[in-house]
C-alpha cells in the first residue's frame, strides 16, 4: 500500500482576495511515522491538473474540485502552494471564507512514495520517503500533521484502505472457515457432506 495523506496549513496574510499561501506539506515524522524529504518530490503529475479537491473526495458530481493550484513547488522544507477558489461555486466561496476567517486552516496532500530510505520502511511501518509523487491537495477540518494548517495533513487514502480491509476480512473468513470444517472432520461424522468439498466451493475474493 503506497498511497497517503500528509497535511498542510496556511500561511496567512491580510489580503482578503485573490489566491492564498498554503504550506501543504513539510519534512519531519508525523503521526503516521513517516518523513517526506522534500528533494525527492515529483510535481510535475500534479502541476499539470492541480485540482483541489475537499476531504480528499473526487467522486461523483458533489465531489466536484472547488479550486486550483499555482506556483506549486519545494521551498527549504516544505511544499507550497497558492489555491484560488473557484468563484462561480457556492461551496468553494464557503470553503474560502471560513479559511480566511480562521474557521478551517488545514489542506492535505495525496502522494505515492516511490523510494524508501531504508528496506522494510512502508506505509504502515512508516519510515524516510527519499522520493514520492504528489497526486492531489484537498481542504480538510482536521489534517494529521500538527504544522498543516493554511501550511501541511496526513491520512491513509482510503480506496487503497478499503481495499485493504476487505482482503483482511476476506482472508480471516477464510481461515475461520478452515478451522471450523477441520474441527467437523475431526469430531462430527458428517451424512452425504465432504467437508473439504463445502470448503472448495466457498469463494473468496473470486478464489477457493
């Protein structure tokens, strides 16, 4: 599973139009465990469709982008971004103006680590990310980086999430059932029924 959230925060200022200044992500361990070295960022993906989207939500015609991204790039230790809101949207002036009045503060990015520092390090055991590919920045109430705010927010993404807990519940059925039908052939003699062959016929994820 290579897929994450890291947040970001805002960087605010006085003007009370145009786009405004976010630190989208920074460098250092965050509560996920893992560290993005900002020298390893690939934009280019993002910069050609900097969509912003809001909670990570792209799907659907209520999930439409509600701004757009420019002057997207590293500067020290961190990614940064100025978002313009979309004005012919209801939600995303809404979006906006609870961002310049204080009431939401944070965005978060979805990446890819393309390299590890380290074998063993991944998304779940965390780790330095030495190379990763930015796919797209979204505005949300509560990010998971303590400095992503109109500046840097992690969260797992959550198709590859869901994807992962339904294999894990798929694989523990499996096993439940396997332990069950063993326990039969052990104590129960069972009429005009094969055990193993109920077990074969039960499909799991498309597979026996």
């Amino acid at each position: 599973m290579n897929r994450g959230y890291i947040r970001g925060h805002v960087e605010r200022g006085s003007a009370k139009d145009g786009p405004i200044r976010f630190v989208a992500a920074t460098e250092g361990v965050k509560r996920d465990g893992i560290d993005l070295r900002m020298q390893g960022a690939e934009l280019d993906r993002f910069r050609a469709n900097p969509v912003i989207l809001f909670g990570h939500n792209s799907w659907g015609r209520q999930n439409l982008p509600i701004g757009r991204a420019d002057n997207v790039g590293v500067e020290g230790d961190a990614l940064m971004m100025d978002i313009s809101f979309d004005q012919e949207d209801d939600f995303a002036r809404t979006v906006e103006r609870k961002i310049r009045s204080g009431f939401l503060n944070a965005v978060s990015i979805g990446f890819d680590v393309r390299g590890w520092e380290k074998p063993g390090q991944n998304m779940w055991n965390g780790g330095v990310a030495t190379k990763w590919e930015l796919f797209e920045t979204s505005v949300v109430p509560v990010p998971m980086d303590e400095r992503a705010t109109v500046e840097s927010g992690r969260s797992l993404h959550d198709e590859n999430l869901r994807q992962y807990i339904q294999e894990q519940i798929a694989k523990g059925f499996k096993e439940e059932f396997q332990r069950y039908f063993a326990e039969i052939d052990k104590r129960v003699q069972v009429t005009g029924v094969d055990a193993q062959r109920v077990m074969a016929s039960l499909k799991f994820g498309g597979e026996n």
